[in-house]
C-alpha cells in the first residue's frame, strides 16, 4: 500500500510540501476518491522553481508549467494529477477545509494555525478511494477568531476585501497601474497579519508570486 510518508518525501524532493490527504467526491463524477493536496508553505519552494527549465525558459505561467510538469513525472500510478487552474475549478478551498487546520479568514483566502496566510495550493493529486489510511482530521481553532483588531482588513490601499473575500479584479488593477507597495514588498494585507510571521515570503519570491497572480509579465 502506498504510504503517506512516501508521498511526503516526493513533494519534498520538488520543494512541495504534502499538505494533508481527505477523504471526498470527485468533482467530475461524484465518485468517492482521496484527494492529496500539494503546495507551497514559506518560500522553500522558490530555490526549486528558479533552478527549473522553466524559470528561465522565456515562456509564460512559470509556476504552473513547473508544478504541472514535476508533479506529471513524478505522480504515483494510480494519481491523476488536478491543477488550481484547470477546468472546471477544483474546490481547492472546500478539500483543505476537511483537514480541520485550515479556516476562513476574512481575506478569503484560507488561513494556517501554523502558516498564517504564507501557503498555497499548487496541485492536488485524486487517488481513489481507501488509497490510504487516515486518522480523524485534526481540529483547530481560527487565529482569526481571536484576533480582535483585524489589521488586515485596514491595510490594503483599495479596500479590495468585502465579506464575501477578496475583489480580485479591483486588486488586479491597482497592481498593474503605477508602482505600488504590494508589488514592491507584498501584499500589504497578508503583512499586516500577525500569524506565521517566519514563513513569509522572502521579497524576491512574493513578488514573483503576486505578478504571477496579477499577470504581470515578469
Ligand atoms: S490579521 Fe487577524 S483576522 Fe486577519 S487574517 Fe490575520 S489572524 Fe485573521
Ligand atoms: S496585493 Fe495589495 S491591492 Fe491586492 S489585496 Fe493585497 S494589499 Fe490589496
């Protein structure tokens, strides 16, 4: 039987890491299956990525060029590989809900009693059902229930967060206009967030990150 430890060890080796197994539907077809979410935590994962073919090929969608292809070779059999940016959208979000460590946060993205806000999902392998063995999802609480002043809701120059998460195109437009603080530092949202500060991303990776997610030729 394929161990979790081993799948652990194949993300490592990329400069992934294996961020929890659940237990779900397959979106496509409503089968039960396992779902293996794959991602960055911090930025151990840039010196990987910019040692790849890919970082220097000229070519757009480097990150993703990059997971898809490693992830693609180095896939367990029985795996089939799911990109965030494939089609239709895989519910990247609702799967690491069921790992019970990550919650809501009012940035809409998904927050780490750990990591804070410094981790992303890059690619989740489907495995079918009873692949692996897992224990009961841990359960943590939100940092955010706790956290009273909420900076991170103050900081962002265009108020790009309402209750329903993060305004992406109003966050898109105000990266690619004039130089600005988030592309020169980071997002000053994610920065103003107490949680996980020692995996923030170094400068260098988290403007990489935030270009890529504005396309922002780089
Ligand atoms: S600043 Fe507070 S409310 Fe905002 S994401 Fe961080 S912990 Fe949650
Ligand atoms: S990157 Fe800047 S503009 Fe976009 S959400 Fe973060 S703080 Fe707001």
């Amino acid at each position: 039987m394929l161990k979790i430890q081993s799948l652990g060890l194949i993300c490592q080796g990329l400069g992934l890491r294996l961020l929890g197994i659940v237990s779900t539907q397959d979106p496509l077809d409503g089968t039960e299956c396992q779902i293996a979410l794959i991602g960055n935590i911090g930025d151990d994962f840039w010196q990987f990525l910019t040692a790849a073919p890919e970082y220097s090929d000229g070519l757009p969608d480097r990150l993703d060029r990059y997971c898809r292809r490693t992830l693609t070779e180095s896939a367990p059999k029985n795996a089939r590989l799911i990109m965030p940016s494939d089609q239709p959208y895989a519910p990247f979000q609702s799967w690491a809900q069921g790992l019970g460590t990550m919650h809501p946060s009012p940035l809409g993205m998904l927050i780490h009693q750990d990591y804070g806000l410094w981790f992303a999902f890059r690619a989740a392998w489907r495995f079918p059902a009873n692949t692996f063995i897992l224990n009961q999802p841990q359960q943590s609480t939100s940092p955010c229930q706790t956290c009273a002043d909420k900076p991170c809701l103050n900081t962002c120059p265009v108020s790009a967060f309402s209750a329903t998460g993060l305004a992406a195109d109003t966050c898109r437009d105000y990266l690619t206009a004039a130089p600005n603080p988030c592309i020169a530092h980071q997002c000053q949202a994610r920065l103003a967030c107490p949680i996980g500060e020692k995996y923030r991303y170094q400068p260098e990776a988290g403007q990489f990150f935030l270009k890529s997610f504005a396309r922002i030729a780089q």
